[in-house]
C-alpha cells in the first residue's frame, strides 16, 4: 500500500484507509477491499482525502488543493449529492481534517492559500446546504479539529500569512456566532512558537476522556490544555517537549489513555504512556 492519507478504525476493529478518490477497508479479519467514489461534478481533483466516521455508518470525506469538497460517502461507497451534505468552497481554499459532533454535525477546517483567512465550516445535520464559516478570531490557518465530550469544537492552528500571530489552539463553543465575536476562545503558549515563530503552527489535536485538549506544534512539542486554563496558558496548561520529535503530526489517544504521536517529518511514532484520561467510547461507523 502507497499513498495513504488518513486512517479510522471503528469498535470492531476494522480500519478504513483514505488515498485520493479511493478508499481502502481492512476488516479485523484482515479482508481488503477498496472502492472508489467520484467528488462533485467538475471539481476534477482527487487529492487530499482526510475522514471522520459518524455513528449513522457514512464517512465523511474532506480533501483537495485544486478544486476542494467534502462529502459523504456512503456504505456503497457513493457520493451523496451536494443537497445532501457536499460542502464545495472557493477555489482559493483548501480542505483538511474533518470531526462529527454528537449531533452528526460536520466540522472541516478550511485554509487559504491566496493569504485569505481561512474558516472553520459547521455541515449542520439538520440543514447540511446552509454551512457555516467561522472566522478565527487571529485570522489564523486552521489545521485538525475535534470535538470535546461537551460539544466545545477545538482548532488547532498556524500563523496567520502576515506571520504577526504564531501557532494558537481556538475553542468555539455551541452557539457562538460565525464572526467568533464571542463564544471563541483562543489559547497561546510559548511551545506553539515550535521551530520558527513566524511560522508557528498547531498542527494536531485530540481530546481524553477528562476534555482536556492535546496538541502538537511543528516542533517536538506536545501541549495540554485542561479545562479552565488561562487563555496565555499561564496556568492550566502541561508542555512535554520530546526529543524524539522532529515535527509533530496527528495525535491520537486511546482506551487506556496513552498518547500517540506521530513525527511528520522524520520516521518515529510516540507513545506517552497512560499520561491521558483513558477516552470514552467514540463515534464510529458501522461495522462495515
């Protein structure tokens, strides 16, 4: 296998892979399968391909740098059509890590690559042809996302082009406003600055089963974020700098509460034993 993107694995031990258009499944049993599914009509790109699974059993597929979408791919591997949940932003935008709130509200970060600000969008379940672009209260690039057990959606971000913000983690909580004019929140702390200040960015997230938020940065920086912590991460926050790290990556935590990092660009994977809640049960997909 080449050329993977991103990777999901429901309660039953089966693993969904994404590459492009294509998605690859492995049962626990160890049967593959792939099939393939088309974006919307004219977008004629097959890059990206980042996904959430959501407890309904559809996959939510984000990706692109030419012509970008989200959508939802079915069991039989179809793509829905665009009233019923195909999220195609402007050209000069790019699409990446997606999250499924409790609700099977969709969330996907959005970035620019014109010098725009970029947007976190909201699919909302109940109405997924009115998305909504929240504006980050920096104008930072916002990267991955999740969602705490209290439906607060969490953001981890870069520098915003003019480089005057370094990397920040934004919380949005329910209700805020597409503005961010309240109900946003953004956290700082000094490990964000990673290898360059002007360059700075948080570029994974993940939440334990406390909501305390894990992040990385583009150096070997891991930050958490327990709730009530100072938005200057002058108190509530713990920094584990890892020397093993080059730049971290995505960030995951498991039943046990061990967190796994991985380096993006050198060739490790992280664990740091049971330092997390062990998490809740999460939102998967149907056994496929």
């Amino acid at each position: 296998m080449s050329n993977y993107t991103d990777i999901a694995v429901d309660s039953s031990g089966n693993a969904l892979l994404s590459a492009g258009a294509s998605l690859t499944a492995i049962s626990s049993t160890g049967v593959v399968s792939t099939c393939t599914y088309n974006y919307p009509a004219g977008s004629g790109d097959v890059g990206g391909g980042y996904i959430a699974m959501a407890n309904n059993g559809d996959v939510w597929v984000s990706g692109g740098f030419v012509s970008p979408s989200i959508g939802v791919v079915t069991e039989t591997c179809g793509l829905v059509s665009a009233a019923n949940g195909v999220y195609v932003p402007g050209s000069s935008y790019q699409l990446a890590k997606v999250a499924i709130d409790a609700a099977g509200n969709a969330w996907v970060s959005q970035t620019s690559n014109t010098g725009s600000n970029g947007y976190i969008v909201e699919i909302p379940a109940a109405n997924p042809a009115a998305p909504i672009e929240y504006a980050l209260p920096n104008s930072g690039q916002p990267w991955d996302v999740a969602v705490d057990g209290n439906g607060n959606v969490w953001v981890a971000a870069a520098a915003n082009f003019s480089g005057t913000t370094g990397g920040e983690v934004v919380e949005i909580s329910p209700g805020a406003p597409a503005s961010c004019a309240s109900g946003c929140a953004t956290y700082t702390a000094s490990v964000l600055t990673g290898n360059a200040s002007a360059n700075a960015y948080a570029s994974g997230i993940a939440i334990d089963g406390k909501n305390d938020v894990w992040v990385t940065d583009n150096g070997g920086d891991v930050l958490e974020i327990m709730p009530g912590a100072a938005l200057n991460c002058s108190s509530g926050c713990k920094t584990y700098t890892i020397s093993a790290l080059t730049v971290g990556g995505g960030i995951a935590i498991d039943g046990a509460g061990n967190v796994w990092v991985a380096d993006s660009a050198g060739s490790a994977v992280v664990e740091l034993p049971a330092l997390a809640a062990p998490t809740k049960t999460p939102i998967v997909a149907q056994t496929r």
